[in-house]
C-alpha cells in the first residue's frame, strides 16, 4: 500500500501522464495487488462526490455560457477606473466570490484576458495581476460547499464515517476571514513581492475584434436601421412579396418588434427573417446596403430612419448576443467551394447563416455572386449551435478564433441567463434547507440548465472537467484502500503519538502542513481523498470531533500557492504572466504562512475539538 501510495504521488509530481491517469493506474494496481475487489475498485465512479462535481461542471456552464461570468468579470474590471490598487482589490475579491459559486478555473478563464486587459490599459503588467486572480479564486471556493471540489470531498467522509456533514455556507466561516486576509495581503505586501515580466499578451476580445473586421471588411458605412412607419406599403406584408436583395441590392438582417399590442404574442427580435416574416407597424428593421439603395429603399417605402450607434457598439449590441453570434471563416486551396460560382448569401443561407460581407487580398468584395477562390474570407452571421456546425460540415472552410469562446465572453443577458442564475439559486436552497442530498440537488439543477436549453448538451459534455471527474473517482478508492490496509491508521497513529499527544493544536498543525505539502505537487482533489481517512482516524483516536480536522484538510488542500502545479489556475496563469517556479515561492510562502496561522487560530475557535 505504501508503495503504490509512493508512487502514485511521484507519478503526479513527475507530470509524464495527465493526473486522470495517474489515478486509474493507481486504482487498477490496488486491485491487481488484490488490496481492493472489483467492487471497491470501481466504487468511486457511483460515490455521489464525483456525480456532484460532474454536475457543478455543467451548472458552471450554464452561467458562463449566459452572460453572468463576462458580465460579473467586466464589471470588476470597470470598477477598478484607472487605480492599480483599486484593481487589484477588485480582481482578487471578484475571483474569490465568483469561484464561491462557478468553478476555480472557469473564474480564472473568464477574469483572465479581461484583467490582462484592463493591466495594459491602465499602465501596469498582467504580472502584478494575474497571480491574485489565481490564489483569489482558490481562496474563495472555500466560501462554500461547492466553491471547490475538496469542501465536497472533507464533508461527504464525515457523512460516510457517521457524522454531520457540512453546511452550504459553514465554510464561509473561515473563507470569508482567508479572503480578506488574501485581499489585504495582496494590496499592501504581495503587489511588491509580484515580479514585473514584460508579456506581448494583450488579449483580443469582442471590442477589438469587431473592429478589426470593421477595418478588413468595410462594413462601418454599409448597415441602417430603419422604422416601420404607419404609412408604409410594408405594414402586413411579407418579406418575400418585395424582393429587396434582387431590386434594391439590400439585404434584411435583423427585425426587432416594438408594437405594445403583438410583443406579448410575437418574440421581441426576428434574428433571421425568412421570406414568411410578416412586416408589423413599429418594427425596427437592420438592413445592409449601398447608401443610395437605402435612400430608394426609404423612399419606396416610406420608412423612418433611426441613428446608429457607434459601429462596433451596434454590431455588439444589436447583431451579436448569447444566441447569435459572427466569426471570419477562410477558404482552404482544398476546399470543395474553390472554382465554383456562387451566390454567397444564398449558398450560407443554406446552413441558417447570414452573410455580411466578403473580402479577397484584404480587399472587400461587392459582387453577390462569385466564383470563389482560395484564400477568400467571409464575415458570417449565424447562431453560435449554426456557425459550430458549419465547421463540422465543411473541412476545409477553416473558422477563425474560437466562436464557443467568443460566444462566453457575450457579457449581454437574455432570458436563459436568469433560468440559469435561478438554477444555482435552486441549487443553493435545497443544500442550505437540506431538501434533498447535495447530489440530488446538483442533479436537478443541472436537469434544468439542460432542458432549458441554457447550454446545449453537446456543451454540456464539453464543459466538464473529465480529467478531473475521472481522477477524483479513480481516487477514491486510494482512500478505501489506505482505511483497509491499515495505512491510513499508521499514519494517523504517527501523527497523534508525535502531536496529537502533546496536544490537539499541534495534531491539528500536523494535518494541515501535511495536506499542503501534498497539494504543492498534486491535484487538490486527489490530496483531499488522500487525507480525509487520515484526519478522521486521527480524531477519532484520541475522541476528538473530526469536524476540525476536516475543515483544515479542506483549507490546506486549497493553498497550493507554492508552486505552479499544484492546481489548474495556477498553471493557467504561467505563461499569461510570465512567471517562474521561484515567483510562486516567493509570493506564495507568506500567505500561506498567513494562512496557516489564521487557521489555527480561528478553526478550532469555531468548531471545537
């Protein structure tokens, strides 16, 4: 048992094979040694820890993929104003609420190029920032149950060694003393201790995006909006009565509906109007054409003319939300499409996508038919499930950026936005009044975030962590395995004759230094596994209540601060800043100092021994 133990770890440390890995090659050679039976092997993949985390994956989603996390992360960055150490206040605290509720790295993923952002613009380096968005975020899972996964993993061992579990804010107890300990840390002594590394990151978001096609595809002069009047022969027509494309070379975008009397009954926008689509009085019409087209088209029709805003502001607002979305596709010399003629906007009509503009040698093509050459680009309209299965169908047609991270970083709300906040706060509820397990609860949950259709389920799957939720099931039975070899009991005896019977302060320590020694080198989770049996044993020799014990095993395997492995944020936030091994160590061992104090100081104050 000791062996695999040792080599399980060494395995992790050495970074050969992904932690996942690890994991199943460890709880296959429980079972092949004959330590564990097929049964206990495999327990980890039913044990309702690995469900639960599986389903904070998908709830995490959800809340991304509607607009909260961009919305939440911008707003953080727009509080900052031009004051470094406003920011850095700012982004440090924001990191730990957000990660209280969505996933470490899912907090890091959407702080990250908003905070690299907002350092370059404000005349300070994404080093002096990116570091506290990392230790932020590990900080603040501990404000809750599910804020990170070793707060599930410490409280369900105290359920299945007999005892009361956790509560789903209990660990705001200590979390919220940490995080403001981090906070203050961070803005009078770590900032100092942060190294100044010059990166070439400065990140490209929506803004600048848009404004780069803006500029490549000269589409700043070409879009209107136009009113419905009264008067207009349009009123209770359809689209396809007036041949706008084929007489006034005009092409219709996007219908917004604002008569009070039909918006109960019709949706309030028509993204993709088809040649069905009624005209309604008071309707907003987008519309790209030649200046004089339009003028005709006002003419004609007897349309009001509405002012745009600023161009890349109304592409943002008006043509691109969490539904729909726009990307740059290219050419390739293979593609099927090369030496064909076509008319474009028909041909993309085909896969529900509209075509705003084309572009070949970096010049913008006017013609409404072509006969398409390599290396032509297109500016497309579609929604983001649409332009995700245009990649898929045409091999060839190569889809600049990433439109599923783009689609993330849409920081507008939509109706689906507050089903998905209205499902973490369902979530929350049944855990605080403890209607039904938090497994159970996770479950229904992220049931609702699926069949409402918050995030696809094809995403859904993409969204999990599958690493993660492999290697803390495959885990699990390390524990089972340390409990029944005795392991964990010679383990725990060592600590109680050594502290324990000195006295139960220095137990307490022990646990803690311990469980982050292992987090320095190994996945959170998996030294939460490791440790739990442990510190209970220990307890338990000496009638002491767990509870302690385990709060610290859930404290200490969340400060990895010392190293760059020890957790994904950390890993995540390397390259973007810059940093080296040694500037983790040197940022990182005084907060952990800190860390350790205020722990053993607060936690036996809070749940005695």
């Amino acid at each position: 048992m000791l062996a695999i133990l040792v080599i399980t770890i060494g395995l992790f440390v050495w970074g050969k094979f992904t932690p996942d890995i690890v994991a199943l090659i460890s709880m296959l050679s429980l079972f092949l040694t004959g330590i564990l039976t097929s049964t206990e092997t495999l327990s980890g993949f039913s044990n309702p820890t690995v469900i639960m985390i599986a389903a904070l994956f998908i709830i995490g989603e959800g809340i991304a993929q509607t607009g909260w996390t961009a919305m939440a992360g911008k707003k953080f960055v727009e509080w900052a104003g031009k004051s470094v150490p406003k920011l850095l206040v700012i982004i440090t605290l924001g990191g730990g609420i957000l990660s209280g509720f969505v996933s470490n790295t899912g907090t890091v993923a959407t702080l990250m190029p908003l905070t690299i952002s907002s350092a370059w613009s404000i005349g300070t380096l994404p080093s002096k920032m990116l570091m506290p968005v990392a230790f932020g975020s590990n900080t603040g899972g501990l404000l809750t149950l599910t804020g990170t996964p070793p707060n599930i993993i410490a409280s369900n061992a105290l359920v299945e060694a007999g005892f009361d579990g956790f509560s789903f804010f209990e660990f705001s107890l200590i979390g919220i003393p940490l995080l403001i300990i981090a906070l203050l840390y961070f803005r009078f002594v770590g900032y100092k201790l942060l190294p100044s590394n010059k990166t070439n990151n400065k990140p490209v978001n929506i803004e600048s995006t848009l404004h780069n096609w803006i500029g490549a595809y000269q589409i700043d002069n070409g879009y209107y909006r136009l009113r419905v009047r009264s008067i207009s022969p349009l009123l209770n027509t359809k689209l396809e009565a007036w041949q706008f494309e084929k007489t006034y070379n005009v092409s219709i975008i996007r219908i917004k509906r604002r008569h009070p009397s039909v918006l109960k009954k019709i949706p309030q926008f028509i993204e993709f109007p088809d040649p069905s689509t009624e005209f309604l009085y008071h309707d907003i019409i987008t519309v790209k054409g030649d200046t004089e087209a339009i003028n005709k088209m006002m003419i004609s029709f007897r349309l009001g003319l509405l002012p745009l805003e600023p161009i890349t502001d109304e592409l943002k607002n008006n043509l691109i939300n969490q539904e729909v979305g726009m990307t740059e596709v290219i050419v390739n010399p293979n593609s099927m499409l090369v030496g064909r003629k076509y008319k474009l906007g028909d041909y993309f009509k085909r896969f529900g996508i509209q075509l705003l503009a084309a572009s070949r040698n970096n010049k913008p093509l006017k013609d409404k038919e072509i006969i398409i050459k390599a290396g032509d680009a297109f500016l497309l309209r579609g929604t983001w499930e649409h332009i995700e299965d245009l990649k898929q169908q045409h091999e060839h047609l190569v889809i600049i950026g990433s439109p599923e991270g783009m689609a993330k970083n849409v920081d507008s709300l939509s109706p689906k936005s507050y089903v998905a906040l209205g499902a973490l706060a369902l979530m929350i509820v049944m855990m605080v009044f403890k209607i039904v397990p938090g497994s159970i609860a996770a479950l229904i949950s992220a049931g609702v975030v699926l069949l409402t259709g918050c995030v696809p389920i094809s995403k859904a799957y993409k969204g999990i962590s599958w690493t993660s939720v492999v290697m803390i099931a495959a885990m699990i039975p390390m524990g089972i395995a340390l409990q029944k070899t005795g392991t964990a009991q010679l383990i725990a005896n060592a600590l109680v004759e050594y502290l324990g019977a000195i006295h139960p302060i220095l137990l307490l320590g022990g646990v803690f230094l311990l469980t982050t020694t292992f987090s320095q080198v190994i996945n959170n989770s998996a030294t939460a596994v490791l440790m739990a049996p442990i510190a209970i044993l220990a307890a338990e020799s000496l009638n002491l209540s767990p509870a302690p014990f385990m709060i610290v095993v859930a404290i200490s395997a969340s400060t990895a601060f010392l190293t760059p492995i020890g957790t994904t944020t950390n890993a995540m936030v390397m390259t973007a800043g810059g940093y080296k091994f040694m500037d983790y160590l040197k940022v990182g061992a005084p907060l952990l100092l800190l860390f350790f104090i205020i722990s053993m100081v607060l936690v036996p104050l809070i749940w005695p021994f």
